[in-house]
C-alpha cells in the first residue's frame, strides 16, 4: 500500500501565492519597461513621487575623519561609515571591471535598468518557486541605496526602475560607477572599495592586484557570508567566479585567470589597532564635537593636523610603563593599581607632543593629565620663589631654616607646626639652596614676606587656572592643579618669561580642502626674562645637585623640580630644557600612599628621564640663554656673601644688574662657564655634561624632596 504526501490547503495556498506574487512583480517591472518606452501618462504618475536626483551631481557621501600626527602620518579616524571617498581617475580599471562582470555585465550597455537580466531572473525565480534573483543593475543598486527604503515591495521595485532611468539619463556611466564603488557596502564595517581596500589588504584600492580586486567585487552579494575572514573557502570561490565571469566577458585572459587562481592574498589583521596616544586623541573628538557637531565629525570627512610627535608620544607611553612596573616591583604593588600620567608641550608655541592620561584608556578614559586636579607639592615651589624674585628678592638671598608656629584652629592644639621633609633645620639658607634641596620651612617663610595674594595671583598669571588657597599652605602644594597647569607654568620660564596657549590641533581642512580652523601660537610676555632666566638657573642646580639628580644622566641643560605630597600620595617632576617642557605624574585614583621612599625623585624622576632621553635623541644640545641685564658674582653658597680667595666651594650666582651684594665683582655671563649669551653666544668648546658650572660639584648627595 502507497501512502500519499497530504499537503495542507494552507501551505498550498501560500506557494501558490509566492509564486503568484513573483509573476506580478515581473510582469509589473516588465510593464514599466515598455511604460517607459511609449506610455508617459503611467510613467508621470509615479514619476512625481520619486525624490530629486539633483544633488547627485554634487554627491557628499558619509565619509571618515582623519586625524595626523605632525609628520602629517595617519594615527586614527572617526566615523559611522568606514568610508573614505576615490575619484573614478584613480581607481584601476581591473577594479572597474571586477565589479561590472560580477554585478551588472550590461552596465555600459543599457539604460540604467536591464530587460534582459530582469527575463533571466524571471525564469530563475520561476522555476525555484521564490525570487531568488533580483535582476538589478548597478544604477538599480545605487537608486536603491540612496534614496529608497530596504522594504520588498512592489511599489519600491518599480520606483528603482524608475529612478535607475533617471539616473542614467542625468550621470555618466563613469559619475554612476564612481557613486557605487563608493558607497557599496564591503563588510567589517567598511563602505567603498577605498576604506575596504585598506581594511582587508593594508593599501589603497589605487594599488590593489587582479585576484585582490575580484575578492572584493564577490562581497556586495553577501558580505558577512563571503568574508575572507569569516568564511575563506566561499570568499574564495566566490573570487573564482567573479574571475570566470571577467574571462567570459573577455576583460582578462586564461592565464591572467590562472594565475590570479593560484596567488595566495595577504589578509590584514582585523584586530583593532594599536592607539598610540588615546588620550589625546580622546580631547581631539570632543573638541570637534562640542565645536562643530557629531555630524561633522563622522559624516564630513575632515582632515585634522595635530601636533603630536609620533617618536614623542611613543617614547611617553613606554616610560610611564616602565616606570611604573619598576615601582610595582619595588614596592610589590598588584600589577596596574598604580597610574601615571605624562604632558610634554613645545615651551615655545604651547604645541603639545605627547600626554598619556593614563596606563589603559580601555579601562579608564579618565585623562589623568589634563582632568585630574593634585596636590603638587613641592613641584609648586619654583612659582612662589619666581614670584620672590619678581619682588626683589635674590637666589642669595638668606632665611633662616628654623621651627615656626602658626595658630591654626583646625589643628588639634590650634597651632599649625610645619615641617621640613627630613625633619631637620639647617639655619641660615640661601634661597638658591632652599629650592634646590626643597625646604619647606623657608619657602614658607618667603610666601609670608611677599604677601600669599601676590603669589597666588603670580600662579594665576603663569598659568595655573585651579582655585588656590589663600594661605601659608599655598608654599607646600596643598591645592590641586592639574599636570597640564603645571607644565604650563614652568613653560613661562623655559620661555623667556613668554606664557603659551597650550594647542594640539594645527588646523582642520574639509573635504573640499576648506580650512575649517587654523591655529595661531599664542604667546604673550608674562614676567620679566630676567626673573625667568634666575628661576630656571636655580632649577638646573635641583637637577645638577638637588632632588633631581636622576635626571643628570641625560648630559644636557635641564632645569626642574621634584614634588611630593604629605604620605607620599602624589610623586611629581617637571623639567624643562630650552624647547621642551615635560611633566610627570604618578600616584593612585583612589588617593593612598606610594610607599615612603616612593618620592617624586624616586617615583616620577626616571619616567621623565626615560621619556627625555628617547625624545630628546639625535637633538642639538641647547643651553638656556642668558638676556640683558643678568649678571653673575662668585659667591659663598651657604651665606650669600660674595667668595673670597679661601671661599671653599664658591659657586657662580646670578643677579639683575644693580642687586649684586655689596664689593661684589661681577662677571658678564659670556664669561661663565656653560652660560651662552642670547647677543654673544660662548661657541666655546662644550664640556661632557654642559650643565656643569665652578662650583656645582661641591654637593652630590641625593636629597629628598
């Protein structure tokens, strides 16, 4: 006994309909082609609801940002659609004809849609039982993206074979092809046979081979499904087919196929790729977004020239690393609780080189350099003794290292009892001494001679924006900044006494090469050069003898302080030479002690020094110049007075002219050795470490900040 296949009246009655649907969408798109040929009455009743294809001919697709180091290298882009525009002159004619053999072999022949695909698919369609063909040309295709929705639908097909014709009649084959291979979609998130052509093989589609070109030409069919990635054994027989395909319509020979069969393509990498400076990328897309919008940013295709130096900013990222795994170990820290931060800027323009906001922007975009306001220690004393400078106070200048009592009311006894960092007061000090060893006791006592309102608002004019206490703990660092503040400031006096606007976009050009923004240095003369110059000779001796002598390996003219916060929370080193100005930070989110040895020598000092001396490499060694009206006085270092012949460790002290002690001889700075003079530079031959002056050598102990 046979048994028969019962099918339910329902699921006939569907297939029926399927196939039903699929002849009436034929005969339709059939009917509009002979419409189109005779019948004008049909074809401007549908012809007044298609969209204008006016703006075709100035045709601005969704296309990437791109974002250049100052060596004008690409280091990264924003955008919605991976797409980056290519003119039809430059894209190869093997790409042109991979793409019409495996899409639309009649493209430079019919008038925008095509009767003969559209029959072929027809009796494809009729005979599987379901559209399994569409028989749209590539003018089909770009209506269709470009101004139609994705829905399938009677109605739609016939409105793109409409606009198909329009197109074709309004663009040349070449503007049409040009718009397709654009905007077709390529996988892996890229839009274009450009982005794409970078995306899977690293180069521009202006370079790619035969066998490259037939590998992309296959995706548009199904992009996920035909991803070299995702599915290399159909990628590739799809490439086969575009290949045979391009044979049959005799764009290329047996062999050239052959050949292109048995060359093995060399796929980029689809991991994400390395940022280099995240965070400074980081402030380039909210800067355009906040000023210009998220359209502009993703959608317009602008070319942002930067500042940042590729070598510089590499050689930050791996210093902060280094130093802060070598402080981990010592301390037995868990590996990455720590972090760090690095700001380097050119002290003449304010551009900015380098930052690292932190050890991974994956895990915190929080930007450590110019967001996070710290304590700086003893890293802010060089503005209060610049501003006692500015006063009338000299580097020999003598205040006496001794307790001092304060009344505080929120002290426990009422009484606020500073300290110096060694617990130790050594009398009568110069302020030279006082700010190269970092005492405590005296730069307070300064801050009470020139008024905490004059120092302050000194701060403010060098270039600290963060509120400041107003109060003697102001010469201790105990209100925060932020690292960018910082090195702002010290810029002033590796500048001359010029303040600069720190900037990290050199300009912004569109797509049409309109410069959107150019950015002008901004540089303005804030305190005397003089007063600059005898602060920064100060600090080359907190390198040279004082805190920061770790950084004394680097053999060349810096000046700089170290700074540590009360239980060694936050570390700090600015330096400076005359070009560059850098500062180090390193402590934990979450404030807690870096271990007691853990100073800002200890603890931010080396990363400087492993930064300086990758970046610094291969430069001419600078010495600060010396302007007018500074003059220098061999003196006695510990009482200020000018050196007589018996003087044990005289050293060389500079002066404005007209505030040199009494009987004191000066000596013009041409004279000094390791001073250049901006109007007569010593060409003299340059010792081993250019830093060194008569009398630095006298005290080599490492200090704590």
């Amino acid at each position: 006994m046979t048994s028969r296949r019962v099918v339910p009246r329902k699921r006939r009655t569907s297939s029926r309909r399927s196939l039903l649907g699929i002849i009436i969408v034929t005969v339709l798109v059939l009917f509009v082609g002979a419409a189109l040929a005779g019948s004008s009455v049909l074809y401007y009743l549908i012809l007044k609801e298609l969209p204008s294809i006016a703006a075709l001919k100035d045709y601005r697709p969704s296309i990437t940002t791109r974002v250049y180091a100052d060596n004008n290298e690409l280091i990264d882009e924003f955008f919605l659609e991976d797409r980056k525009v290519i003119q039809y002159e430059e894209i190869p004619k093997i790409v042109i004809q991979a793409f019409v053999a495996a899409e639309d072999a009649r493209f430079f022949q019919h008038k925008g849609f095509d009767m003969q695909s559209m029959s072929r698919a027809f009796f494809k369609n009729l005979e599987a039982g379901k559209i399994v063909q569409g028989g749209s040309t590539i003018t089909q295709q770009v209506a269709k993206t470009l101004y139609l929705s994705p829905e399938k639908s009677y109605m739609r097909k016939i409105k793109e074979a409409l606009l198909a014709y329009k197109i074709d009649r309004y663009l040349t084959k070449e503007e049409i092809i040009t718009l397709y291979l654009n905007h077709i979609y390529l996988g892996h998130g890229t839009y274009g046979v450009e982005a794409a052509a970078q995306g899977y093989f690293g180069k521009s589609a202006r370079n790619i081979s035969l066998p490259e070109a037939a590998l992309l030409a296959g995706l548009p069919k199904a992009p996920s499904n035909y991803s070299p990635y995702l599915h290399p054994e159909r990628a590739y027989q799809r490439q086969a087919y575009v290949l045979g395909r391009m044979l049959e319509d005799g764009y290329i020979t047996q062999q050239e196929m052959d050949r292109a069969l048995s060359k093995a393509i060399r796929l980029r990498s689809i991991k994400p790729k390395d940022k280099i400076a995240p965070y400074f990328i980081e402030n380039i897309r909210r800067y355009i977004q906040e000023k210009y919008g998220s359209d502009v940013l993703y959608k317009e295709g602008l070319e942002v020239f930067t500042t940042l130096n590729i070598r510089m900013q590499t050689a930050a990222r791996d210093a902060v690393e280094h130093g802060l795994q070598e402080m981990e170990e010592r301390e037995r820290f868990e590996k990455g609780l720590v972090q760090g931060a690095l700001f380097a800027m050119d002290s003449k323009t304010g551009a900015i080189r380098a930052m690292v906001g932190g050890r991974d922007f994956q895990r915190s975009e929080f930007n450590r350099a110019t967001q996070s306001r710290r304590q700086p220690g003893s890293a802010f004393k060089p503005l209060i003794y610049t501003a006692a400078f500015d006063k009338g106070m000299t580097p020999a200048t003598v205040v006496v290292d001794e307790p001092v009592f304060y009344p505080d009311p929120q002290q426990p006894d009422g009484i606020w009892k500073p300290k110096n960092f060694d617990a130790k007061f050594l009398g009568p000090t110069t302020l030279h001494s006082a700010l190269v060893h970092s005492r405590n006791i005296v730069t307070i006592k300064v801050l009470e001679e020139i008024g905490v309102d004059y120092a302050a608002s000194y701060a403010t004019h060098m270039g600290i924006s963060s509120p400041l206490s107003r109060n003697l703990s102001l010469a201790l660092g105990t209100s925060g900044v932020t690292l960018q503040e910082l090195v702002r400031a010290y810029g002033v006096l590796a500048n001359e006494g010029k303040r600069v606007q720190p900037y990290f976009i050199q300009k912004i050009v569109d797509r049409t090469g309109h410069v959107f923004e150019e950015t002008q240095p901004k540089v303005e003369q804030v305190i005397d050069p003089r007063i600059a110059f005898l602060a920064s000779y100060v600090m080359q001796d907190v390198v040279e003898s004082g805190t920061g002598q770790r950084v004394k390996k680097l053999s060349r003219p810096v000046a700089g302080k170290t700074g540590t916060t009360d239980d060694t929370r936050d570390a700090w080193f600015i330096g400076f030479t005359p070009s560059l100005v850098t500062g180090v930070w390193v402590g934990f989110d979450q404030e807690r002690s870096l271990g007691r040895q853990e100073v800002g020598g200890r603890a931010a000092a080396p990363i400087w020094l492993y930064f300086a001396e990758q970046a610094l490499q291969g430069t001419p060694v600078e010495v600060f110049p010396v302007p007018e009206g500074i003059v220098f006085v061999r003196i006695d270092p510990k009482t200020g007075e000018p050196a007589r012949l018996w003087t044990h460790g005289a050293i060389y002290e500079c002066f404005l002219e007209g505030t040199t002690p009494e009987d004191a001889e000066t000596i013009e700075p041409a004279k000094v050795p390791g001073m250049a003079h901006r109007s007569e530079p010593d060409p003299s031959s340059e010792p081993a470490n250019p830093m060194a002056v008569l009398g630095r050598q006298d005290n080599r102990k490492m200090m704590k900040d």
